[in-house]
C-alpha cells in the first residue's frame, strides 16, 4: 500500500466509505480544510471510483460522465488515497474502522431499489431500473445480462430522469452508442434488439411528473424514434395553470407539442425501424401477467374508480424505476422507513437520537436519492464542517494505519494506481470504437488489472 509520506505526529486519520461523488466531495473539502494535519482514506467495495458517476449516468450523456476528470483530481491530493475491494459489511466492519480512524464517514450511495408490490412483480421480465442501468453501464457486480431479441414491447414505470435514460437507450440504435462507453455485449444486445414499442407510465400527470425539461426534450430529438402523448391526458383548456413554476410550464410545453405534432412525420426517421415511445398518464401497474415470463402489463386509473382496470399493455419487459433505496450498513444506524442513516448535520444518530462520535454521513444515504451531482458537493460541505468542528474539540489518542490490520488479516485491496490500469485499458479499447473508453465489466479482469503492480511488489 501507498503509505503516506511521513506523518505529522498527532495526524488525524479519516475514513470516507464511498467513492461516489459525495464521497469525493467530502474528501475534497476535509484534505482542503484539514490541510496536512488530516490523512483522508477513500474506501470502496469496488476496484473503480466514482460511484454512480461511472455505474448510473447514462452513457450518452458524455458531458456529463467527463466529470470524472474532475472527481479525479481529489487523488492528487497529497492527503488523500484509495483503496478498493473493501466492501463495508463485507471485508471491513464498523468496529475495524473506529479502531482505526478518528472519524468515519459513511457515503455509500444508493445500491438498491424501490418496489411495486403487485402481483407477477417477480416474473421473469420484470426488472428495477438499478438493474437495468447497471448492466448498460457495465457495472463489475450486476448480475443479469439482458436479451432484447425477443422483447418488442416494454414498460417504463416512473416519472423522473432515470425512467427517461432507460426509455432513451431502449430507443435508440446500436450505432448511436457505439462511441459511448458502453460494454461490448451491451452493444451487441441492442443491435440484436427487437424493441418496438416503449411505454412510461406515470401514476400522475404530467406536470407533476419529475422530468428536466432537457432530458425530457431529448427523447422528441432522437433520429430513430417517434414520441406519442394523448392530448386527453394533458391538462384541459379551462385549467388555471397560472400558479406553475418554469420547468412545470416547460415540460407541459414539451408534451402539449408532442401531442400537437401526433399526426404529423418525423424528419429522417427511418419508418421500417422507428421505434415508439409513448407516455401514459395517470395510470398505476396493478398486475403483471404472463405463462413463465412478463407478457401483459395491467394499468388502473389512478383518477378514476379505485382499482377499476382501465388498459392492457403488451411488455415483455417491465423495468420499475420508481426510486433508489440506500441499503443498511452492518454496525450503522439506519432508519429503515426514510431508508436513510438518521443524522444531525451529518453526524450519525443513534436510536435514541444520541450523536454517535466519530460518525458521519453524506449524499444519497444522508439525504435518500435525490438531487444532481453538484448537490452532493454542499451536502458533503456540511458533513466535513461538523466533523472538523467535532475533531477541533481534541484530544485525540494515537490511531495505526488501517494498512496493519488488511496485513495482518492478509485482506486484498486495489488502490489508485490500480485504477490507473484498468482506466488506461479502457481508453485504448475505446480507441477501436472511436469512443473515451470502453467498460471493462469482468469482475476477475478488473481484480487483475487492479492488483498487477502490488502483487509484484509485495
Ligand atoms: C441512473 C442514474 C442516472 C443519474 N444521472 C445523473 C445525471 O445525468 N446528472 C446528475 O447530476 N446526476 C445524476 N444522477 C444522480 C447522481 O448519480 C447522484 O446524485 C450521486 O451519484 C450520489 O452520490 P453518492 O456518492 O451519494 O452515491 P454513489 O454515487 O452511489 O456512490 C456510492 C459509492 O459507495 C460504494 N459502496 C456502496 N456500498 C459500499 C460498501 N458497503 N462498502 C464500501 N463501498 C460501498 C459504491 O461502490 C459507490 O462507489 C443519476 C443517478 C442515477 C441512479
């Protein structure tokens, strides 16, 4: 392991678990602020950082994804490193860390899924967008691989950006991805696809729909694609919209032409191939019916008669992406009804609303999954200044370097220079598809990568 060069006596060692962007935020501003009397340790479970950055934003979005570069420089940091494969609960526990570290602080992201709670909801077919998006993204521990050969029609069930990606990637052609980072076999899974039709469903309407105006305008400026709203759904002439803010106003302005333009073509398509993405309002999946897999979604009304079945749709693909849920961390605090660990300021809570000292946490499992990268940055400021304030208050006995204990539990880790590999692999694949990198998925091939030079120098 990379030690720190030379620390002050009296260093203040700090553990952030989680390599996400509030993770990286929190690193940033406790190696800024604490200067060269803290040593920051950024822990994944992972060999790759970046969290959600690298395994959730879509792979179109590439402005987006080159935040990486930014996020990347929090490891130049003289201050601070990372270590990989370390998976809280897993190779590590909480006891581990508060032996080590001053202060810990927990920002393991979002890692699972809301769910429908309605009959066939455990069909093969049936699917949570976490899944979903982990497979294009080339996420190392997702395990399903997605056959589209077959699937001509799906079901996007939810009203936010997620829903609006995963409807995006399902619509376009293989040869619109292929200078995007996604995985070979992704590629060749969409190039096979046999989707024609896609539907998302939204249990409201559409101006409470939880879209941005930008995302949603996307999916009317694909070359393959048609969008199709029913101007029934849309509010009627004699609403009093007066009281909507801008982006509510924008996105009915989208659908109300979208609805406007039904009859009309879409230049360049090519009609043999277009695929169709229509939004349903008001409408809530009751049922997901089929022989062995989905084949029939069942939609109620959610203005009218409670219950009362009002559509059918054909999907042999149904993805829920109706929220992210934060997982409980072993030895953490954790309210499992707000799916959040309890905090003040970002000092963990116990039970009885009791501070834990020497705890902390940031982003999605703070604050629940909502909000933009650049959220995390002031929700993590937070979270270092009452950390910082805490450690002011001193004294502080001696903490060994966490390095003693993987030793001495012969524990494997990956580090930054071990990223360095795998992401120096990546781009040269992506020199082949004219893209920034293409994404090594195999768990072994990552750990290989990642660990040549510290098993050849140990
Ligand atoms: C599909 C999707 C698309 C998105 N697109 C955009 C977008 O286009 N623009 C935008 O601004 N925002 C977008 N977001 C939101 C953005 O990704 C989040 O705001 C942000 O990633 C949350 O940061 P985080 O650090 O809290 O969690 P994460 O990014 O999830 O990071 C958590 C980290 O913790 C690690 N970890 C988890 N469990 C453990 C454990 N037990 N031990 C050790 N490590 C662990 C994970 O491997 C991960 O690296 C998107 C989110 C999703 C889900």
């Amino acid at each position: 392991m990379t030690a720190f060069e030379d620390p002050r006596p009296g260093v203040l060692r700090v553990a952030v678990i989680g390599s996400g962007p509030s993770g990286l935020y929190a690193a940033e501003a406790l190696s800024e602020q604490g200067g060269d009397s803290v040593l920051v340790d950024v822990i994944d479970r992972l060999p790759t950082p970046f969290g959600l950055v690298r395994y959730g934003v879509a792979p179109d979005h590439l402005k987006i994804k080159s935040m990486l570069a930014t996020l990347h420089a929090t490891f130049d940091r003289p201050n601070v490193r990372f270590l990989g494969r370390l998976g809280l609960g897993a190779e590590i526990s909480a006891a581990d860390l508060q032996q080590h570290y001053h202060a810990v602080v927990y920002a393991t992201g979002a890692q699972s899924d809301r769910r429908l709670g309605i009959p066939g909801e455990d069909l093969p077919g049936s699917h949570s967008a976490t899944e979903f998006v982990s497979w294009y993204n080339g996420h190392p521990l997702g395990e399903r691989t997605f056959d589209l050969s077959r699937t001509e029609s799906v079901a996007v069930i939810g009203a936010g950006n997620v829903a609006l990606d995963v409807a995006r990637l399902l619509a376009k052609r293989a040869d619109e991805l292929r200078t995007t980072d996604v995985p070979d076999e992704v590629l060749n899974a969409l190039h096979h696809s046999a989707v024609r039709d896609i539907h998302i469903i939204a249990r409201r309407g559409p101006v409470q729909a939880k879209f941005s105006t930008k995302e949603l305008r996307e999916l009317g400026e694909l070359d393959n694609a048609r969008v199709h709203v029913s101007s029934a759904e849309l509010p009627s002439a004699d609403e009093d919209l007066s009281g909507l803010a801008r982006a509510e106003k924008n996105n009915l302005k989208t659908f109300t032409d979208w609805a406007d333009a039904a009859t009309g073509t879409t230049a360049g398509a090519d009609r043999a191939s277009e695929r169709r993405v229509e939004f349903h309002f008001w409408r809530a999946p009751s049922r997901i019916t089929g022989a062995d897999s989905c084949a029939m979604l069942e939609l109620a009304d959610t203005r009218g008669a409670a219950g009362a079945p009002l559509e059918t749709l054909s999907a042999q693909l149904v993805i829920r992406a109706i929220g992210y849920r934060s997982l409980p961390l072993p030895g953490v605090p954790f309210d499992d009804l707000a799916g959040v660990v309890p905090h003040k300021a970002g000092r963990v809570l116990d039970a009885d609303g009791q501070v834990r000292p020497g705890e902390y946490v940031a982003g999605w499992l703070k604050r629940g999954p909502t909000g933009v990268i650049g959220t995390n940055r002031s929700d993590a400021n937070e979270t270092v200044s009452s950390l910082l304030e805490d450690l002011a208050a001193g004294p502080h006995s001696e903490r060994r370097p966490i390095e003693e204990l993987l030793t001495a539990l012969q524990l494997p880790y990956t580090e930054f220079d071990g990223w360095l590999r795998i992401d120096s692999a990546e781009r040269e694949a992506g020199l082949t598809r004219g893209g920034p990198r293409v994404k090594i998925t195999d768990w072994a091939t990552l750990l290989e990568l990642a660990e040549r030079a510290e098993l050849g120098e140990r």
